[in-house]
C-alpha cells in the first residue's frame, strides 16, 4: 500500500543492494525561511527538517505498535475458518488493551514502557496468587521472584483505584 505524502513533499524510491529505500525530500523549510535554496532537499535540523522528522516518528510509532501487536497474538490466526479467526483476534486485542491499561496505571520504570515478552517472562509469568481471606484480596509471591517488589508495587497500585459506583 502506498502511503500519501503532504503536498510539499515527493517520494523518492531508490534501489539499493536490490531493497527498495525510500526517502521523503521537502521544501517546507524554504518557503518558512523567506528564501529561495534552488532545490527541495532540506536537511534534518534546519527549519522545515522538523516536519520531516515528526512523520517518520509517526511512522516508527506505527510499525512499533504492528511489531507489538504481532507479538501479542494478533499476527497468529489459528485457523482457515473466518469465525474462528475473528474470536481469536478479538481476545487478542482484549488481551493488549489489558496489558496496556496494566502498564499505564499500575506499572512504572522499565516496566511500564516494556515489551511484550518482557511483560510476559516478569509479570505474567509469576509464581503468585490471589488469596482472599478476612475480606481482602492479598497477593502472595514469593519474596526470591527477581521483580516481586514491582509486581507488589502494581497491585498495590491497582487495588488503590476506587471502585466503580
């Protein structure tokens, strides 16, 4: 699929080594700067880079989430069946909501911009459990799982949420 430029820029599709490299080349930055530079490359860092700069951090942010959500479940249908398939997109994306909801309110540090993986082998992977008992849900771990203290850090994080009237 292609994917649109803005009005001031052009694609540029070079082949390198056989692998198609594209570029973006604008002249934003001349017509901001009250100039006429006599050609439409302008570099990163002088005015009008900026702009350049802003879409392929968007782009990035775009495959990142794509790689991710791949990684989540979304990138393996199990089946030929349409229906099927659909149910197990639709967990799957349960599941990175949760897991997005899970790294925004309760986690902090490294863990709150992990990977999916990451999350997996340290927080979801753990050896607890939910117990209740004197009317309170408790979360036992045990004290040698290497990231108990911030898996006890968003529990406690969690439970301080107030309740839904």
């Amino acid at each position: 699929m292609e994917e649109r430029l803005h009005a001031d820029a052009e694609g540029l599709v070079v082949a390198v080594d056989k692998c198609p490299v594209r570029g973006l080349a604008s002249a934003a930055g001349a017509a901001d700067a009250g100039e006429d530079r006599g050609d439409d490359l302008v570099a990163e860092g002088e005015q009008g880079g900026d702009g350049i700069d802003a879409a392929h951090r968007v782009h990035a942010w775009v495959e990142n989430s794509i790689r991710t959500g791949k990684d989540r479940g979304i990138g393996k249908l199990p089946s030929q069946s349409l229906a099927i398939n659909g149910a197990w997109l639709a967990a799957s994306l349960i599941a990175a909501t949760l897991i997005a909801w899970l790294q925004l309110i309760a986690l902090d540090g490294d863990l709150a911009a992990a990977e999916p993986r990451t999350l997996r082998c340290r927080v979801l992977h753990a050896a607890a459990r939910l117990v209740r008992g004197a009317r309170r849900r408790q979360l036992r771990i045990p004290a040698t799982w290497p990231w108990a203290d911030d898996i006890t850090a968003a529990w406690q994080q969690i439970t301080a949420l107030p309740h839904a009237p």
